[in-house]
C-alpha cells in the first residue's frame, strides 16, 4: 500500500498546533504542567513503538533495534540521498506495518511538523519522477524506523525516523520525554515548479522570515550581521559538531536590534523549536527558551545570492538553527535545529 498523503494523514491522532510562545501558563504552574504532558506524550511513544515492535518478524526487529549505549543512537544523518538509512524502512514493511509506524510519527509531531514531515517523504517521488534525481528506486517509503534500546516505562530508550532531508530524534527517561533534538527538516525543491504537485511549498518560513529579517537589518546591526561575504553553502552541525559551531557566537545579539526585528526572529525561532511539535513538547521547547538570554541570542548572515546561496544562524546558551540554501541550487535547502545541552538527553543521561 502506498504512504500517500491521505493515508499520512488519516493515520493515527495528528497533534493539534503547538501553543505559541505568549499564551503559556507562567512559573512552576507551566513546568508542572509541561512535564507531565511531556510524560503523558512519552507514553505514547512508548505504546506505540511498542504496538509496532510486536508486529514485526523477527528479521523486522533486528533491523529496527539497536542498543541505547551504541554508536549509531547520535549518528543521526539527514543528508542520505536516495539511500536507505539504518534501521527499518517503511518499503520493507505491510500495510498494517506501516499505519503502525506512521502512528508512531505522529506522537511527535504537531500536525503542522506532521505535514512537513509528509512532503519531504512526498519530494522524494517527486525528485525521481520530475527531477531524475537520485537512483530509479528512489520513493517517499525509504524512511526510517530506529529504536535504540527498549521502550520502557522506568529507564531510558530513544527512537528515530530518518531518511532524506528528515531526522527526528526523541529521547526517553521513565516515560518523560527528555529531549527532541537534534532535528532537520530540510527540502527539494521547496516550491515544486512543475507536475502534478507544481505550487507545493514545504518549509514556508524558514526561507522567508530569515531573509526578511536580514533584509531589514540596517547600519551596524546588518554589519555585525553579515558574518560571511559568500555563503558557506551548507549547514556547519553536522554530526558532532554542534558545540563547535555554536560557540563561534557569530552574528548580532538580538538585544540590538529593534522590537519588531526582535519579535521577527523569535517568530523565526518559533518556527523550528516547538512550532513542529505536539503541544506538551511545544510548551517544554518553550519553557526551556524563556530561560535563554534572548537579547544575547545571535543572528548571523551568509551570501548575498551571489552564487545561488544563503546562509543564516541562530545561536544562544542552548539553541542553534542553522539554515542554507545550497550553492546553484536556490530550491535546495537544508535546516537543522540542535538544543545544544540536551541533545540525545545528554543533560540527564
């Protein structure tokens, strides 16, 4: 059975909107509240990763599982091409397999990361029949199911789901869930120009609002700003090097800029951090947020579209967005969201 995006979406309980960054319970109402959503969402998790693991066959299991203290659980990888990504594929599951899967996708998602989640499985048909890009078996069901150790409710377990341009990661601790990073929703082309889907956009902000805000950036704050003549033409987060990149504190502090520059960004920043999440990670993403320094926080600027590509950066305490248009390939985008401290959990595991 195909993963169409009728099925996508009629499978399982799609998340409704996040709740945005002003309309949050305050103080240690919020945080109570928060972490027991978040334990509630966990469970979740864990029943369905549960419901799915029990319907597999034994070469099925062994392909989706791996150890919690391996290797593989930080190697995330969005950049795959049409290559399959460890674990199990939805092209190797039956139907009843993959409804199973794919309910399991949406208990962390809001129906907005959802739908993006959905398209950019959608762009890989899309890259095959319109584009020739990639091999001829190349299709929207070469996604991936990874879990790493076992879905428990006392202890620690993670899972992922994982193909081209999109890597969700979430780790577990006795049913709460600790973490949902690092995180990519990336694109090509982001507006489909042509075919059956011609008009589809994907990541409708993060281009937009990134440039909108550089765009109005004037004086010293576009000079402190403008970190790279040319852009570096890719994301610099690559596996591991997170830490790396964020510490480079490049760009201009927010606290800088004016109100509605100021309020632009934390929209942008809104649109990576809890905007694609289920409301109780959405309000945990944010109660984390409220504890940065915002007026610190930095945004950095690469290329003038001299070559076909841009570059943009965001980074504070715990946060880094990274965001780049690929050199020549202005519909090509790569995205990536890292809470730096608590990445895979690492801040309590």
């Amino acid at each position: 059975m195909p993963v169409d995006r009728r099925t996508l979406l009629t499978t399982g309980a799609a998340a409704g909107l996040s709740a945005g960054l002003s309309t949050l319970i305050p103080g240690a109402a919020q945080a109570e509240a928060t972490s027991a959503g978040a334990k509630a969402t966990g469970a979740l998790m864990r029943e369905r990763a549960n419901a799915l693991l029990s319907a597999l066959d034994e070469d099925q299991r062994d392909a989706a599982l791996f150890p919690f203290d391996g290797r593989a659980r930080k190697a995330w990888n969005f950049m795959l091409g049409a290559r399959r990504a460890p674990g199990l594929a939805l092209e190797q599951m039956d139907p009843a397999q993959k409804n199973l899967a794919l309910d399991l996708l949406t208990s962390g998602t809001s129906q907005l990361g959802l739908e993006k989640a959905m398209n950019i499985m959608l762009q890989q048909d899309i890259l095959r029949d319109e584009w020739g890009k990639g091999s001829p078996d190349r299709n929207r069901e070469r996604f991936c199911v990874q879990i790493y150790g076992t879905p428990v409710s006392t202890g620690a377990w993670s899972w992922r789901w994982e193909g081209h341009h999109l890597s969700l990661t979430f780790t577990l601790r006795d049913d709460e869930v600790i973490s949902a990073t690092p995180s990519s929703f990336s694109s090509e082309p982001n507006t489909v120009p042509s075919g059956p889907h011609q008009g589809l956009v994907v990541l409708k902000e993060e281009e937009v609002l990134g440039r909108q805000l550089f765009s109005d950036l004037d004086g010293a704050s576009r000079r402190h700003a403008l970190v790279w003549e040319r852009s570096p033409g890719n994301i610099q987060s690559n596996r591991g090097a997170e830490d790396q990149v964020a510490a480079e504190a490049a760009g201009v502090p927010l606290g800088d800029l004016t109100q509605a520059q100021s309020d632009m960004a934390e929209r942008l920043i809104e649109v990576y951090t809890s905007e694609v999440l289920p409301p109780p990670l959405a309000g945990q993403q944010t109660a984390r947020l409220q504890g940065e320094d915002m007026a610190a926080m930095r945004f950095a600027w690469g290329g003038a579209d001299l070559d076909g590509s841009i570059y943009y950066r965001l980074t504070g305490t715990d946060l880094l967005i990274e965001f780049a248009s690929l050199v020549n390939q202005p519909l090509h985008l790569h995205a990536v969201f890292h809470d730096t401290k608590r990445n895979f959990g690492a801040h309590l595991i």
